[in-house]
C-alpha cells in the first residue's frame, strides 16, 4: 500500500462532508493500493461542535504543521484571503492542490494558471458542485469548438426562484438554501450573481481563451435582488420561469459573458428546479449538449472534491485551461430576455 500524505485546508460544509466520504471509501482506496493519511485539518475554531466521524485530534490553527509533511492539499476554507496564500505555498513547494474554490479560481488566476497549466490544479467541485462539468468542458467537449455556453451555475438561486414560485419570500427561501448548506458565506455572492459570475469565468477559460478575464465577468453580473415574487410568479405560470443564466457566446468577433435574470424559454432544460444546475452547450462538432445535476450542497460536492483525489492518485493531471483562445463565434444564438 502506498500512504499518501493529505492536508485538509477548511471543515466546513463541504470539508466535513468530504471527510465522511473518506471514512466510507476505504474499499475504493484499497483497489488504488493506497491509504490516505491526513496530515491534519486546518478550522478557525477546533472545539466547536461537529458529527463523530471527524477526527478530533487532527484539528487545529496550525498551517505550517498541517503542510509540513503534504503530499496533496485538498483546500475547502473558501475565499480569497488566507486560501490563496496557502495554495500558493503548497503549488509553489510542488504540491498539488484540489480545490472547490471557484472565487480563487476566478480572482486569482494569473498565479493559478502556470500550475492549472501544469496539470497540478484539480477542481471539478468549483462548478456544479456534485455534478460533471469542468471535466467534461476540460476534457470530453474539447474536441469541439464551443459556439455558445448558457449555464444556470447557482444552487442557491434557483432554490430560491423555485420557493418563490410556489409562494414563499425571499427571505424565507434564503434562510432555506442557509440552513441546507447550499449558500455561500456570504450569501450576497449568490444573490447578486458573483458566485455565477466565478464559475462562468472558469469555464470560458477551459473553452474559450485561457486568459478570460474575471473583471469583464463581474462587470457584466447583474443578480436577482430586484425581482419582484409576482413577476416570478407570473413568469413561471406562463411556462417561462426566471432563472439566473450566465452565457458566453459570441459578438462582433469577440467573445461575451454575462449573468442575469432571465425568462427560460418553455420546456428549455435551464429551467431547473430547485437546487439543480444545467448547462446548455453547443459545440461545432457534437451540436447541443446538456449537463444536468444537483450544483450546490455538502455532501453532492464533497463527491466531486472524491473523485478528483481518486483522479490524482490514479495518475491524471488536473483540469488544465483551453491551449489557446478560440475564435468567437457568430450567432444566432439562444435567445433569452432579460429581466
Ligand atoms: N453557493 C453555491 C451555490 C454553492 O449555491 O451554487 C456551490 O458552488
């Protein structure tokens, strides 16, 4: 058996998820010849309170002696601060890194990207939480080139639009998509379109142009705060429910992102309900393709955060961005109206 050294960076929603799949997976581990040995999990606070299945001596303040003896640094604390220093470190001393981190992936790329681009950056749990995404833009989809991406990329959002249709208030659905793990930190990166805005940017880079910048994305990011529950009501009886849509396609030779509230046509699978995240792809080659599946909470994304350690241990790269930009493409494209 080999031992593999594994640092945990964050126990929270999805950390803590992340460490149950490890306590239930050890056949899969056994098949792989190897044995996962946590060098330590780093938490703001080691004594409060968590399930039974977390080891309790392994939780402490201490980075350095987390990342002393790492062969992998799996980063779930989140944000853009203190993470990026210590991903930083551990890519830097050659460590991969596996993360779920969307905003440093966005935010900080120009010192992620010679590391994405040496296969040393996994992060198939950065968009669409549980459900296949970066993989299929990273790997699968690349023999196409892409003419148009319209993603509905936020869990939380889409929960929220769907209580609303069936009557509930803002509030309420917010503190619903809290309490279900589904919300950010801040749950103003959700409702005001940030969290979609990063993971948009993140999948331009894997399709589009390696270098797309986060600032156009954000600049372009427009969330749902303004909608009114009758207008969300009203839309989805006539069979055009609202949902938060980030696009890329194509204009006047260039390429575009944005996201925003939008009618979905009848029937189109961007009407997702509840918590589920679709992206409508079409590439040149392949035509349209669909992904569909749970995009936020716990448990769902811990699965992703599993398969891309299975991944690394079996001997894969990381995602790595497009080889070089493509060309925008000329519509039409899906038409979807803003509101
Ligand atoms: N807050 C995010 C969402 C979590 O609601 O989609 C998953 O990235």
């Amino acid at each position: 058996m080999e031992r593999l050294n594994v640092a945990l960076l964050g126990a929270g929603t999805v950390g803590t998820q992340f460490l149950k799949l490890l306590s239930e997976r050890e056949d899969r581990f056994e098949a792989l010849a190897t044995t996962v040995n946590l060098t330590g999990i780093l938490v703001r606070n080691p004594e409060r309170e968590r399930p039974e299945w977390v080891p309790k001596n392994l939780l402490t303040t201490d980075a350095e002696a987390v990342l002393r003896d790492a062969e992998v640094v799996v980063e779930l604390m989140g944000g853009t601060g203190r993470a990026l220093e210590l991903v930083d470190y551990a890519l830097g001393e050659g460590i991969p890194v596996i993360t779920a981190n969307k905003a440093l992936l966005a935010e900080a790329w120009d010192d992620l990207k010679p590391y994405a681009e040496d296969g040393m950056l996994y992060y198939e749990a950065a968009v669409m939480g549980g459900s296949p995404a970066v993989e299929v833009m990273a790997g699968s989809l690349r023999g196409n080139y892409p003419l148009e991406l319209h993603g509905v990329l936020n869990g939380t959002t889409s929960y929220i639009l769907s209580r609303m249709e069936a009557g509930h208030s803002f509030g309420e659905a917010l503190a619903e998509a809290q309490e279900k793990g589904y919300a950010e930190a801040d749950p103003l990166f959700d409702v005001a379109g940030i969290d979609a805005a990063h993971k948009l940017t993140v999948l331009a880079r894997l399709i589009a142009d390696p270098e797309f910048p986060w600032e156009e994305v954000r600049a372009n990011t427009k969330g749902i705060t303004h909608l009114k529950a009758d207008e969300v009501m009203q839309a989805a009886d006539r069979g055009t429910p609202i949902r938060l849509v980030a696009s890329l396609y194509g204009e006047e030779g260039r390429w575009r992102a944005k996201v925003r509230p939008v009618k979905v046509p009848k029937g189109h699978p961007l009407a997702t309900p509840g918590v589920q995240n679709a992206i409508f792809f079409r590439g040149d080659a392949v035509g349209e393709v669909v992904l569909t599946g749970p995009g936020a909470g716990g448990l769902a994304t811990a699965g992703a955060v599993l398969a891309d350690l299975f991944r690394l241990i079996e001997g894969y790269p990381g995602h790595s961005p497009a080889p070089a930009p493509v060309p925008a493409p000329a519509g039409p494209f899906l038409e979807l109206e803003e509101v």
